[in-house]
C-alpha cells in the first residue's frame, strides 16, 4: 500500500514478483484485496492524506496479519521528516513488524521482510490457534494489534 | 446404480478422497507450469494445500442479515456442487449410472459459476458487481457453445447416459465436440486469456474481492473441484477406447489421472501465452468463432442420426 511514496519502492515491489526474483518460490503472492492479504507492505512516509485510508487497509485484513515497513519513508519519514504535510512514521498509526530499510530497498531485501513476516504470522497463528478465545471473535480484534506490538523485529538486508 | 455405489463414487473415487488432493495438485500444476514458461522457480509442491489450512484458521469479518447468511452459503452450495460433478463421472468401467446423469452433471458444472455472480452480487461490493457482471456476460457466451458440443455428443448416440457416451468409439464428431468443449474451458475456468471476471490487479478478485478466511477457502477448494471436473469431463470422453482393451478398474483410473494432468497443463500453456482479452472481444469470440464449431457439430449430429 503506497501511503505517500515516490513510487520508488513500488516499483522495487513489482521487481520482487518478476521472474528475476520470483517471490512466489516461497508461496507469495500478490493480493489485490486486503481481505485476502496477510501481510500488509506500506511504502511511504504516511501522508496526513493517507493516515485513514492506511488505517482503514489494515483493518480490512483479517487476523492473524503482519506488517512490513518498505523502505526508509515508513521507518523514519527519510528527506521528508520536519514536512508539515506528514503524519508519520508509520509506526505512530500501525504496529509495524518488519522494517526494511533503504531508498528504495533491493528486491530481495524485500522479499526477505515478507518472509520474516510470514514466520512471524505463523507463530501468530500458532499462538491464536493455541488460545481458543481468540478464535470466537472474528475480524478486527485488538488482541492482533497487542501481539504484534510485542513481537516487532526488524530486518537488516 | 446402488446407494452404496452412489456414495463410494461421491466419498472415494472420483469423489472427494481422490477429488480433493486432486484439486490441489492441478492448481499447484498450473502454478508450476506457468511459472516454469515464464522462467520462474514458481510456488512448492504443498503451497495450495498450505494456502487452504492457512485460509481455515483466519477469522472472517462480520456479517449479518440475510444477506451475510447468503454470502455464507454461495461457497458452501459452490464446493457441494463441484464435489457432485466429480463424483458423476464414469471413470471407472462398469460403475453404475442412470438415464439423464449428463444433464445433472451439466448443471452441477454451471452451479459454481452461478454462485459466483451471486456471490459477487450479495457482497455489495463495486469490484464485485463488476466481477459478476462480466462472469454472467462470459457465462452466457460460452456455454451456448459448451452445452451444443456436449448435446450433439449426445444426440449422436440417442442418450443422455454418462457411461454410453464415455464408452463412445473415436469419431470425427466426438473429436470436434472435445475440442468445442476444450475452448470453453479457459473461460469456465477463469484462466488466461479469459480471466476477466477475477481479473486481478483490475478488479481486485472479482466477485470474491469481500470474502476471506475460511469461505476464501472454500471457493479456491471449489476452484481446485472446477478444474478436476471440467479436465475429467474431457478425460473420459477422450479415455475409455484405449482403457476398456485392456478393461481393469486401475488402467482406467491411471489413464484418466494422465489424461486429467496432460488437458491441465495443455490449459496451463494457453493461459502463459496469451494475455487476458476484454470483454467485448471474449464475447465475440465465444459468439463469432467458436459457435460455428457447435453448430457443425450439432447439425452433423442429427444428420448422423436422420441416416442410421
């Protein structure tokens, strides 16, 4: 999800899934929907534009979900930190998980966030599997935001 | 056919023990093969399978009304349906059957399709109304051409019966009406170059762009079902002239597995060649080109039958 971003870090994304890279040899796969998404990878330094559209995404995926930083804008705002324009970064809004830093990052750095990411979901999933309160209430439960507070880890390409 | 029989076809074989594993593997297959055409690594052996437990344990989003209860449903109704049309081949010689079973079989194909643009419709999402628009649109369109490949089969050989027409010997007529029946499988199936109504990064999914967790699960379970289905449709029209020489229960299974993977992967080199079509050219391919086939088909099917 671009919340602001120059489009240099989308366009790294795009590389991430061509043949060159091939993200999918480790099961991942663009989704269009965020409903069917589990990781949510935001790109930008998170615009005051954008804060409620971002926050409006990461509801709209279901739990157990993770959140992976794309580049240096959602980590630190990067050259644009002081702008009067931004709200971020982006961990003010949403409980980041994987940090991938750069400007823009390389691709294989990025797919090595998603896949950090996704052995945090797993052990999310594991956790909310383990615990059966959390599996009778459905959609934007506080309970994801909590846990992915605890578990932020960052990635260093 | 037997109660008994009727369940083992519908639990066991083609049913949901063989169908199931089968779904998975023909959707990791076309996967695969894509990815190999595009010299990619492509997705591991047990993505689709790990994609679906994955789909079970996520928590679906609230809904209420009727209109939830029916969004619930549609993929319920979808997977029962596909689950159907697998368990009505005749893939083993000899397994039972009843007068009119192709007509059931036909309909069972059609209820996922019809379930997706109902589905697409209840969630009263944009991208979803688009999706089932164009699903209606293509559904039309191809199935004039699917359903007259299949009846002029049929009408060549005065019956409505599965096995009849699977024991049916190699013709012109058959051959024209596989290969009718093989162009509208890219559209049944939602495959390239007619992959409009879930035509990602355009309308996100399509009809389904609302659903997730377990009910995502079973559309793609439904999914994998389709393809089984529609390959083993053409599997057993194609197979039985080679597999009742030799006559044993287990060639019979084996060629119709081969016979499944080799339409599979045939699908899967279309799909990686072409791009996806607009609408408007879609229908008037299925309209323009492809009818003619049906109705020469059709015609030399009740000539056949005026002559004997």
């Amino acid at each position: 999800m671009n919340s602001g971003s120059c489009n240099g870090c989308d366009i790294e994304i795009v590389a991430a899934l061509s043949p060159r890279y091939d993200a999918e040899q480790l099961g991942v796969r663009l989704e269009g929907s965020p409903r069917h998404a589990d990781i949510l990878c935001v790109t930008g330094p998170v615009t005051q534009k954008a804060v409620r559209a971002v926050k409006t995404v990461y509801d709209q995926v279901l739990g157990p979900k993770a959140v992976v930083a794309i580049g240096s804008c959602p980590a630190t705002t990067n050259v644009f930190i002081d702008s009067r324009t931004l709200d971020g970064p982006l961990d003010r809004h949403l409980p980041v998980d994987v940090f991938v830093p750069g400007c823009p990052p390389r691709p294989d750095a990025i797919i090595q966030g998603v896949a950090k990411a996704a052995e945090i979901l797993a052990e999310r999933g594991l956790e909310r599997a383990a615990d059966p309160s959390t599996r009778l209430r459905s959609g934007l439960a506080q309970d994801d935001r909590d846990a992915a507070n605890e578990a932020s880890a960052g990635v260093q390409p | 056919m037997t109660l008994l029989t009727a369940l083992a076809r519908l639990l066991i074989f083609p049913g949901l023990l063989f169908a199931v594993p089968a779904a998975w593997f023909f959707l990791w297959l076309e996967r695969k093969s894509v990815a190999l055409m595009q010299e990619r690594v492509g997705p591991p052996f047990m993505q689709p399978f790990y994609d679906f437990v994955k789909l079970l344990g996520k928590s679906t989003p609230p809904r209420s009304g009727v209109g939830g209860l029916l969004m619930r449903a549609w993929p319920l109704i979808a997977v029962s349906a596909a689950a159907g049309a697998v368990g009505l081949l005749p893939v083993l010689p000899s397994s039972g059957g009843f007068e009119g079973d192709l007509i059931l079989l036909l309909a069972l194909l059609e209820l996922p399709s019809v379930c997706i643009i109902a589905a697409g419709f209840s969630s009263r999402s944009i991208f979803g109304e688009i999706g089932s628009a164009r699903e209606a649109a293509l559904s039309v369109s191809y199935n004039i051409v699917f359903l007259l490949a299949i009846v002029s089969i049929a009408a060549s050989q005065h019956t409505f019966r599965l096995e009849a027409l699977a024991a049916l010997p190699s013709s012109p007529l058959l051959w024209l009406g596989v290969l009718a029946i093989l162009v509208c499988l890219p559209a049944k199936l939602h495959i390239n170059p007619f992959s409009l109504p879930n035509a990602e990064q355009e309308i996100y999914s399509g009809p389904l762009t609302e659903y997730a967790g377990p009910e995502l699960a079973m559309w793609e379970l439904s999914h994998g079902l389709e393809w089984v289905a529609c390959t083993g449709l053409v599997a057993t029209l194609i197979a039985p002239h080679i597999a009742l020489a030799w006559g044993t229960s287990l060639l019979a299974g084996c060629i119709f597995v081969v016979l499944s993977v080799a339409v599979v992967l045939l699908l899967s080199v279309l799909a990686a060649a072409t791009a996806r079509l607009a609408i408007d050219s879609s229908v008037r391919f299925y309209w323009q080109c492809t009818l003619i086939f049906a109705v020469l088909a059709i015609s030399s099917a009740l000539f056949m039958r005026f002559r004997s």
